[in-house]
C-alpha cells in the first residue's frame, strides 16, 4: 500500500468530515483530496518523479499535509525540515540526501536563498504561496521526466520520507522510513488507542517532525477521525483549541506542560472531552503527573518513542497506570533490556532498552555505518538506559548515549563543536548538557582557546553560533579551560566532560 491511500476510506465513507485543522484553518478529507491531487499534477509537470528526494521547508500549516501526501503519491520522498532550521541546516539536509528540489513559502524564502549558495543538485524551487506562476517556481536546469504511475508502480518497501535527527555525536542523522513502515506504525498507533472516526487527536509539535506525521495525522487519517495542529505555540494557542474542539486525545513536550500549569486560563479550561493525555520526548517526573492531575483531573500518560521506531513504541497501558514509569510497549513492539555483554537481563536489573517493531526504519540514509551499529539482528539499539518491573512496566533511567535534549529536541554535542571550532579564537571545544529545570537540559560549551588568543565573551561566542545553529542548539553558557578530557582514541572523552559540567553546576572542584 502506497501510504498516501492511507485515508481513502474515509474519503469514500464521510467526504466531508474534518480531517485536519491548523487552529481556525482546516480541511474536510474531500477539501484535502482535491488539493492533494492539485499539487500532484503541479509537482509532476515540473518533473517531480518517483525516488526524488524533495526538501520540504514550510511553517505549520494545512498545505504541509497535502504536500506530505502528493509526494508520496507520486512516490518521490519527502524530506522534512522544522521551520526554525537555520540556512546552515537546510544545505546540509539537501547536500546529505542529494535533494533534487525546495519547497517552501514566501515567509521562508530568504532562508533558502541563502542556504543556495550552499547546496548542489536542485533542480527547482516551489514557493507555494507566490502567485506568479514564473515566481513560484525558480528553475535551476532542465526537469526529467513527469513523473510515474501512482497506482502500482510502487513497492512498499520504498523510502516515503526522511527525518533528519541528531545523534549524540556528529551531524544529523536522516531517519529513512518506507511506506510499510509508515503504515505499520500507523496500525500500531490505531490499534493501540483504538482510534474511531469519532476521535480528534490535537497535537501542538510541527508537523516536520516525526510525531506529528506518526503520531497524529496518519492514524487519524486512517481512522478518519481529526488532527489538529497549531501554527505557531503558545498557552493561549493551546488552551483554546482545548475548548474549541474538544480533543479526546492530546500530548505535549514536559517543557510545555510546566508552562500550562502556571497559566491561570488552565484552571478554567474543560478537560473532560480527554481520554488520554500523552507527554514523552524527554524525562517527565512523577511530580509533574501529580500536579498535572490535581490541575486538570486528567491522568497523564508517559510514553516513549523514537523516529527510528515510527513514533510511540512503548505507552500506559490504560487499565493501570504506574506512576512514574513507560508503561509496557504497544502492541506489535517486543522490548527487552540488556546488558553489556548482550545477553537480556532479568528484571529490576539496569541495561540498554532495545526495540523490535515493523514499524522500524530502513536505515539512516546513506549511512551503512551507523545503521549497523544501531540495528543488529532487527533489533534497535535505543541508546536508552532502563529497568522491567515484575509487573512488565519498563522505567527510563538514564542515557548510555551523550544526546541533550531541550525541549523535548536532541541536540547533537559533535555538531554545536564543529561549529564553534569554526571561531577564530577557537582552538577546540567539548559540549555537554546542564539540567535547565523544565525545559530539560540546556547546552554548556568548554573552550581551549588558541596559543596567544584573547578569550572572547559570551555575546561574541552567542552570535557566532547563531549565525549556524537553531536557536535551541546554541550554547547558554561558557567555560575557558586549558584541556578537554580525551580518549584514547584522540576523540573527546563525553562521559567525564558530563561528569565535569556536573560539578560546574554544583560548584565542585576537583
């Protein structure tokens, strides 16, 4: 099945149902069919073609979702970008993938001009919202074909879409998931929650990044029930769409949750319509679930997942809920928790979370390396450290990995590095995470500056860094040291660089 047909039933059975809404804005499956098939003809004649992949730069609107689903019509691959990406970022997702095309809106354009002197190999791009025809499409050279067969041409083994991560090391990492696996994790989802046409599921995340496909809008489009989005975030936003639509199924980041419960509209907003309240992405303490509770009277459910995984891989089960804990995986997902040597580790015992699911990524895009290392026999290395109770409940416990994550946003130590070693003072830096309260963590650079070099102020170093880094990723603060330590293997040793940002914040010297 070509994941695009995903919401042809309900397209058959209640055409003018909503089936997805940005705040105020939204579409009945009839309203998004059309214009799903409006983009496949513009996409094709512009020479759109099965296996291109297409870099897709857009604000959270209702378009994104008709492009998502052209695209994999067509069978090209889309590859999604957050809109608060940086220039740097956006070359290095089309150079990395080999993007033959850019689609974007007028408000993001400049990022993309820029981003061009970067970039090699694209062939056009389409500004969805410019109305001269010679104006939304900027041609570099000469269009292939036009396109394919969308009905049986196509294999589900075939990439559908690739999500760039960060990784604990190095640059982003693209998470290549097919059309089969974009479907099973669909059916996890449905078949988890038993999702019905009756169902709106509100989640306030881009919807370039992974949960808002795999989360939301695929399953609610298989059941033909309604997500729903906003544009842009806020308390209010959220709050009001809350009692506007009346969602049986939310989620938000922890970061988001401690900002709601300080907002005094919470308090007057009706939460009873909720049937499961989600939150994940990073860590979310029992007292937040306490609070969240006594506020809203709704229990909050802790999950966990993975863009790897295809989303939510391992969630409360609804009958009980243990406070504190994962939950057990979904259905269709084995887990189990290992130890150093490989071998699985009997309960209450601390080791490695690893994942079975044929909601799996193919691989990380044209990288066999990494792929191996993070898939081994179908199973994935999650990186994650976690305990089994008796009762089956997994608890999250700490990171083998060095990945910070603000936010509910990974954060890769190696890539902040690369740029700040670019700093002409700079002669190299070490990047760990500082717990930050409810946002997670916050990122904290060491610096050994070069022979003779001034050291430059944090203002300096902040603009520097902004100029390549999005917003999240550029460091809060900085330390002048005289060495970082290394490993044997010359590289920068990240367990005691975390082990000394620990005693930074607690001012211990050793």
């Amino acid at each position: 099945m070509n994941i695009s047909l995903v919401y042809r039933k309900s397209l058959e059975t209640a055409p003018d149902r909503t089936a997805v809404a940005f705040e105020e804005n939204k579409w009945t499956f009839r309203e998004l069919d059309a214009d799903v098939g409006t983009r496949v003809d513009k996409l094709e004649k512009m020479g759109v073609k099965k296996g291109d992949r297409v870099l897709i730069f857009l604000e959270n609107r209702l378009e994104m979702v008709s492009i998502y689903m052209a695209l994999f019509r067509i069978g090209a691959i889309a590859v999604p970008v957050v809109e608060f990406c940086k220039a740097a970022d956006v070359a290095y997702n089309c150079n990395h993938c080999l993007a033959s095309a850019i689609i974007t809106s007028r408000n993001l354009k400049p990022v993309i001009e820029q981003a061009l002197n970067e970039i090699s190999g694209i062939e056009f791009v389409y500004v969805i919202d410019e109305k001269s025809e010679d104006a939304s499409c900027v041609r570099f050279k000469p269009c292939g074909s036009k396109g394919c067969d969308a009905a049986g041409s196509f294999d589900m083994r075939d990439p559908a879409v690739i999500m760039y991560t960060s990784g604990s090391t190095g640059r982003p990492k693209g998470v290549t998931h097919t059309h089969y696996s974009l479907y099973n994790s669909t059916l996890i989802r449905c078949e988890t929650l038993k999702h019905t046409s009756g169902d709106t599921y509100f989640l306030p995340v881009p919807i370039a990044r992974g949960a808002g496909l795999t989360n939301a809008l695929l399953p609610m489009l298989l059941a033909g029930g309604t997500s729903v989005f906003l544009r842009k975030y806020s308390d209010e936003k959220f709050l009001s769409v809350i009692n506007e639509y009346k969602p049986t199924h939310a989620a938000a980041m922890p970061s988001q949750l401690w900002e709601l419960l300080e907002n005094p509209m919470t308090a007057k907003t009706d939460f009873k319509t909720i049937r499961y309240f989600f939150s994940g992405a990073d860590f979310v303490p029992a007292n937040l679930e306490k609070l969240f509770y006594e506020r809203t009277g709704i229990e909050l459910k802790v999950g966990f997942g993975m863009t790897e995984c295809g989303g939510c891989i391992i969630s409360p089960p609804f009958e009980k809920h243990k406070p504190g804990s994962l939950g057990k995986p979904v259905c269709g997902v084995e887990a189990k928790i290992i130890g150093e040597d490989g071998s699985e580790l009997a309960d209450g015992e601390t080791g490695e979370l690893v994942i079975k699911t044929k909601a799996l990524m193919r691989g990380y895009w044209n990288d066999e390396q990494n792929t191996a290392a993070m898939i081994r026999n179908g199973w994935i290395y999650t990186g994650d450290l976690a305990r089994r109770d008796d009762d089956g409940y997994f608890f999250f416990t700490g990171r083998k990995k060095f990945l910070i994550i603000r936010k509910g946003m990974n954060i890769s130590p190696g890539e902040v590095e690369e740029v700040l070693n670019l700093h002409p003072a700079v002669r190299f830096s070490g990047v760990a995470g500082l717990p930050d309260g409810n946002y997670g963590e916050k990122v904290h650079a060491f610096i050994v500056l070069k022979e003779k070099a001034a050291p430059p102020d944090a203002c300096e170093l902040t603009e520097f860094a902004s100029k390549k880094l999005a917003a999240h990723k550029v460091p809060a603060g900085y330390t002048f040291v005289e060495s970082l330590p290394i490993t044997e293997g010359d590289k920068v040793d990240r367990k005691k660089l975390r082990e000394i940002a620990k005693d930074l914040l607690t001012g211990d010297k050793k």
